[in-house]
C-alpha cells in the first residue's frame, strides 16, 4: 500500500504530466488551425518577435520599395 507522500508524489505527477498533454494537444490544434484557414493564430508569434522579424524584412527592402503590412484585406492599398 502506498505511504501518503508516495501518493502525494504520484497525484503531482498526473497533474504534470496532464499539464503537458493539454500543451502538446493546443499545439496540435493550432498546427491543424493553420493548415485548414492558411493562417498562422496570433499566438504563434510573441509581439515582440513579430516586430523583430518586420523591422529586419523593412532594413532589407530594396530602396523603393515599401513594405506594406495590415491586419485586413480591405485596408491594403494596391497598386
């Protein structure tokens, strides 16, 4: 028979482990929430990294060229 702290251990073990589960099953839904609409959900990227990652695509831009970024459609000028 198990002593309390043996099963103490063990219920903090399921509860870690179900924790990890519950991760790895978010990141399995995101991945699939990606392949079906074509787009990446915004917590895939931190708004940090994003800002990063646009900055160093703007400083490699060709001169006369712009970058031209919006969250809909609609609000994209094109020329």
């Amino acid at each position: 028979m198990l002593t309390y702290e043996e099963a103490t251990n063990a219920v903090r073990q399921l509860e870690f482990t179900l924790t990890q589960l519950e991760f790895q099953i978010d990141k399995i839904l995101d991945a699939i929430h990606t392949l079906v609409t074509g787009k990446p959900p915004p917590t895939l990227l931190p708004p940090d990294v994003l800002h990063n990652i646009l900055t160093n695509v703007t400083l490699s831009v060709p001169d006369g060229l712009n970058l031209i970024v919006g969250s809909r459609y609609a609000d994209l000028p094109w020329y």
